[in-house]
C-alpha cells in the first residue's frame, strides 16, 4: 500500500509534520513512494535532506530506520554480524555439559537467529509494517559499501549464507543523503531518483521558521531570516542551517526578545555560528541588529 496518493498528499502530508517542500521535491518523493525507488537528496550540509526522511516516518506513522554512514563503515556494522560473545558461551556450555552436542548440531544452534544481530540494512529489509530506511551522509562511506548497498537496494533482500536468503515482504522507502564531499558513483545514482537540495529561498525559509516557532513574531523571525541568508553568503567555515535557524528563534523566545539588536546578535550568535574565525568574519563583515 502506497505511503502518499498524490503529490499534493506528500506535500500537504509533510507540512502537517513542520517540513514544507515545494514542488519539486514533493514530487520526487511521491515518485519514490509509487515506484519503489530510493531518492538520493544531494547538497550542503543543513538544507534538511536528514529532516525530510523523518518528516516521511513521522507522516506516514512508519518505523525509521537509520544507517549512519561514516569512513570505516564494513558489512557488519551496515549488515548484520553474529554474536561472537553468545555463541562462544554456547560452545562452552556444550562442552561442559555431560551429553555434549555433536558439532553439526551446535553448528546448526549457533547459526541460528537467537545469535543474530541484525544492523540497519538487515533490519529494515525484516520490517513488517511501513518502514524508511535512512542512509544518512552515504559520501563518507567507503566505496565498498555504495556495493553493498547495490546489492541490497537493487532486489531489497539478504543472503544470509547460514539461514538462506531473507526478502523484504514490505519494501522500505528509501532515502540516501550527500553532502556532496566525494562523487557517488553512476550506478548507486542510476537505482535512485535524484534531488538536489539547496538552501530554501527567504520566503520559505521564513515560512519554515513560523511553523516550528509560531510563537515568534513576524517581524523578528524575518530580521533573523535575513541574517541568516547574509551569513551564508560570507565565506564561513560552516554556514548556518535551516535548523539553526530555528534555533535562533527559539532562543529569542526563551530571552523573551522582540528585536534583533547589535546587542542580542552578539549575545546568541553562539546558536548560528560554531567557529570562532566565522564569529569574527560576521562581526567584521556584517552590521546585524536594529540597523536591518
């Protein structure tokens, strides 16, 4: 059973969660959705791609299911691995026992799904109900696991070479991100249908912030909508996120502010800038506050 009827379901669906998408993206999902294909969301770091899996779990009432990527990253952290430690434990206890097992039986036990521990991928292959599985940040996998994951991507199953092949009785939907640090390569993108997601415009982007922080005042969250977008046009070690944005606004909530002054700028710029040379840049390069 489908996860969206329409594109207009996806995006009316996603925005009751907080997450407003325009067309675009509202369609590549549904697409997702209807064709069974995983959706790549390739671009800066802090344009939401992680969010919008969630955003998906959260208006569909399915299960999220999340593979962090990192460089490092094997099989049996993606996959699944045995229980080393618990099957060790049943070998001694066969042995101590006075009618130890024949080898073939323990074998047989020991390989058995008491002693398997499922990872990400295994996992939300086995879901029995709606699932998104999140491969979060793939671009810093190594490229031996973009093969893993065209292995399981392509048929949705795992060979199990010890209990036989399990196959997905519900196919996940699946959502890759990229934050672009290294080129994916041609045959994961050609599984997948592809978005590239940028920075929202400022109308969005202060459409975004009113509906995670009603609270705020118009006006306010549009000073800080500027500030923000003004931020990332410097040259910053990291420019500041859509969720930082929010943070910001929260954090004049919890101050009980009404105006972005020189003042407050400098009071909570800690919740938008996380290095000390792109505080000093924005200091220097930016006259922020009442002046805007």
């Amino acid at each position: 059973m489908p996860l969206f009827t329409s594109i207009d379901d996806a995006k009316s669906r996603l925005a009751g969660t907080g997450y407003l998408v325009d067309e675009g993206l509202a369609t590549v999902v549904f697409l997702g959705d209807a064709l069974g294909k995983p959706i790549l969301l390739e671009g800066p770091a802090g344009t939401g791609k992680t969010e919008l899996a969630k955003a998906v779990a959260e208006a569909t009432g399915a299960k999220l299911v999340r593979l962090q990527c990192y460089e490092g990253l094997d099989e049996a952290r993606a996959l699944y691995e045995w229980n080393y430690r618990k099957q060790l434990l049943r070998i001694q206890a066969a042995q101590g026992s006075d009618g130890a097992d024949s080898w073939s039986e323990l074998q047989d036990d020991i390989f058995s799904e008491e002693f398997l521990l499922a990872r990400p991928l295994l996992t939300a292959i086995r879901q029995q109900g709606p699932t998104v599985l999140l491969v979060d940040e793939t671009d810093k996998a190594d490229v031996e696991v973009e093969g893993l994951l065209l292995e399981v991507l392509s048929e949705f199953q795992v060979t199990v070479p010890e209990l036989g092949t399990i196959v997905a009785t519900h196919r996940p939907f699946v959502v890759l991100t990229s934050n672009a640090t290294r080129e994916l390569s041609e045959a994961l993108k050609r599984r997948c249908l592809y978005a590239h997601v940028d920075y929202p415009d400022a109308t969005r982007e202060l459409a975004i912030v009113m509906s995670r922080v009603p609270e705020v005042a118009e006006q306010l969250a549009i000073e800080l909508v500027r500030a923000v977008r003004a931020m990332r046009a410097l040259d910053l070690r990291k420019a500041p996120s859509v969720a930082e944005t929010i943070d910001w606004a929260r954090a004049m909530q919890a101050l009980g502010v009404e105006e972005l002054t020189d003042a407050v700028v400098e009071q909570t710029l800690g919740v938008v800038v996380k290095h000390e040379p792109d505080r000093q840049r924005v200091r220097d390069q930016l006259g922020l506050g009442a002046s805007q």
